[in-house]
C-alpha cells in the first residue's frame, strides 16, 4: 500500500515538473500519462487547457475524454471554448461520450488525421445516435455546444457541436442550431437540420422554410423531411410548388412524404393519383398519406394497392396505412402482423419501427401490440420494448417490467433502459 502512494506521489510530482517545464514536449506527455491516474488527475489537466501550445491542450483534452467520469464535464465544457478547431471537436466528442458511451469511437475526433500542420477530419453518414429517454444532461453542456454551433472555431467544429446537440436532444439549443442554418456552410446547415429532426420541437419549423429550394440537394432534403417531422402546416403550399417543381426524384418523394406527414384533405388529389405511380417511393408516400388522413371511406382502394404491391417499402406503407384506417386485427398475414414481423429484418426494422410507434399511440392498438410481446422473438421483444418506450402509456409499465425478467439478458436490458425511458416520459 505504501509504495502505490509512494508511486503516486513520484507520479503527480513528475507531472507537475512536466507542467512547470518549459520544454512542451514534456508537458505533452505529462498531459497524457495523467490519464492513467482517472479522477483525481482532473486538478492536475484543468491548468493544462491555457497551455500556450496547442498539442499540450490537445492531450489534456484527450486526456480528460478517457477519464471520462462526470469532473470531466466542467473542464470539457472549458475547452468548448479554446480558438482551435480540434480541441472543441475533441471537447464536443467527449462531453457527447459521457452520455452515450462509445460515442467518441466513431465521433468526428475519431478521424482526425494530420497533413503537414493542420487536421482533417470526415463526417460519418450515420447519424441515427440518440440518448435514451431518461438520460438528463446537464443545462452547461448544452449551453456550451450551441454556443460552439452558432460560433465555433470552424465549419467543422460548428457541424459537430450541431451533431452533438442532436445526440443529446437539447431542447434549450434550439435558438443556436436556428441561428446555424444562416452560416451559409452546407455540413453546418445539414447537422443543425438533422438535430432539429431529434429534438422534435415544432416552434422551430417555420424558421427552417427557406430552405426547402436549398441548391444543395442533400440540404434541400434535410429541410423537407425536417418540415415534415414537425408538422408545418404553413408549408404545405411550398411543398406543393417544390413537388411540381423539382425534376429529381428524390426531391419529389421528400416533398410527397413531407405532405403525408401533415393530415390535409387539398393533398388527397395527389394522394390518389400517386399510390399506382411506377415509382414505389411515390407510392409509399401517398400511401401513408391516406393512412395520416384517418378516412374509413379510403380503406377498399389502399388495400386493394397493398395486395397488388411487390416492392418492400410500399408495402410497409400500405401496411401502415391499412391499420391506421382500421385493419388493426393481429393475427398471421394482417398488416399489424407483417409490421411486427419485419423488425427482425435488419435491413427493414427502422421503416417497420417508425410505424409501429406512430400505430401504437392508439391505446386499443398498444394493447394489442402489448399482448402479443409474450409469444414474440427476441428481436420483436428488443425492439417492441423501444418503440413503447417513445409511444406507451401507463398501461405500458407491466409488460415492461414483466419483459425485464426475460430469461435473455439482452431482452432484459433493453426493457429496463426502455422502462426507464418511458416512466421518465410520463407524467
């Protein structure tokens, strides 16, 4: 015991020469040895954030990412605030780590690379990562990344902070990633959409309408399904125009899909016209255009499309639809069955999970849902417990906690996370 303290002792000793030393090359490595003490190395990193030189602050940082316990948090928020680039991306990364561990690993901060005296760093296409329910982050975190979304250093740090904020569903960054979407920089505009998309906040959807005739095509995209996802009504007649307008395809399906998210009977004209286009993505949307519409009067002509339908995702659409307007038995071969039973598709899952949390907002449909839990795979059961997690109600809690005395752990833990989730979300 008394030659680990004595180690220790050498250890802080050296690390405090290193700091004092006017060689960098020392404190660098001070910086990063200090790691392997955790915790109580934060005091020691905290003063290393002012260094003069840059790769110093780097290591600190990075050092404080590993630590990564919650006297992290505060020193990291700290370094949102450094002039250089890498050091707020690496902060952003870090503070996003502690919330959602492994997040660092395939963070922006992951591709760093270095090309002579300056860094290159790639954006992932993937960016699906959300914290669960009912995690709460601290207000100075968030308050610091959309600090660095509205200002950052540079486009990229701006981006990632914008990302960061999406990750961790901060509401109160709203005005800063609304602010992002004037910087005229194609990744910052994408990443303050994509958050927006997260965080669900209707109020912003009016502020983002400018955006809809975007040039940049993967821009334009992001702002129609973002109107879509906080139901603008007031765009309807832009997304009209943009539908009529555009000649590309993807624009086209954006724009009818967009529509189908917003109930409005003036869409019906091109709901009909479409669910028997030769484009299956046209299809879709108008189908679950119809299902938003709620009409019992329209169920003989969608399922009638759904029986003829041979491509996947507009018969998950037509699926969808047929049990919004009523076909809601569960049995082998019903559309509530066929939704359930594509969660264990890897490749469908996420279409098939979207509509399942829409459906089950309907309690008599939860119910239903709920019941059949018990006889379900093991992947319906992770997933079922995820999306009652976002749509269930009180009546939810047993078969939550019933489902977290499953025999597989796996099925276990994901009920406890998705219990936890859902009794944060309830009142």
């Amino acid at each position: 015991m008394q030659c680990r303290v004595l180690i220790s002792c050498v250890l802080a000793c050296a690390c405090l020469y290193a700091q004092e030393s006017s060689d960098p090359k020392q404190r660098v490595k001070a910086a990063r040895d200090l790691a392997k003490q955790g915790s109580a190395a934060v005091p020691s990193l905290r003063p290393m954030l002012s260094d003069p030189v840059l790769d110093v602050r780097v290591e600190a940082v990075k050092s404080l990412v590993e630590i990564g316990t919650a006297y992290s948090l505060d020193p990291l928020v700290v370094a949102t605030r450094d002039n250089d680039p890498e050091v707020q991306i690496r902060a952003t990364d870090g503070l996003v780590n502690f919330y959602l561990p492994g997040y660092v690993k395939h963070g922006l901060s992951a591709s760093f690379r270095r090309a002579g005296n300056a860094m290159k760093a790639k954006f992932t296409d993937t960016n699906d990562q959300v914290i669960d329910g009912y995690v709460r982050v601290r207000p100075e975190v968030i308050e610091a990344l959309g600090k660095l979304a509205r200002g950052g250093a540079s486009m990229d740090s701006r981006a990632n902070a914008a990302r960061a904020i999406g990750v961790l569903r901060g509401q109160a960054a709203v005005p800063d990633l609304i602010e992002a979407l004037r910087s005229k920089d194609d990744q910052v505009i994408y990443e303050s959409l994509n958050a927006l998309q997260k965080i669900k906040d209707p109020s912003a959807a009016p502020r983002i309408a400018f955006l809809l005739r975007d040039l940049n095509e993967k821009v334009q995209l992001a702002a129609i399904e973002t109107t879509g996802l906080l139901r603008n009504r007031e765009a309807l007649p832009q997304l009209r125009a943009v539908f009529n307008d555009s000649r590309s395809a993807k624009v086209r399906r954006a724009a009818l899909g967009a529509m189908a998210m917003i109930p409005d009977e003036a869409s019906r004209p091109l709901y009909e016209k479409y669910l028997s286009d030769k484009d299956d993505g046209l299809r879709a949307a108008a189908a679950e255009g119809f299902a938003r519409l709620r009409n019992p009067a329209d169920l003989p002509l969608v399922e009638k499309a759904y029986t003829a339908e041979q491509k996947k995702s507009a018969q998950l659409s037509g699926a969808f639809a047929l049990v919004m307007l009523g076909k809601t038995e569960m049995k082998e071969l019903s559309p509530l069955r066929y939704l359930i039973d594509t969660l264990n598709s890897s490749s469908w899952r996420g279409v098939a999970r979207a509509f399942l949390i829409e459906i089950t907002r309907d309690a008599a449909v939860r119910g239903q849902v709920q019941q059949s839990v018990k006889g379900a795979t093991k992947q319906e059961k992770i997933e079922l417990a995820q999306i009652l997690a976002v749509s269930g109600g009180k009546d939810t809690v047993p078969y939550l906690e019933e489902l977290t005395r499953d025999g597989d752990t796996d099925v276990a833990q994901a009920a406890l996370t998705a219990s936890q989730s859902l009794k944060a979300r309830l009142p």
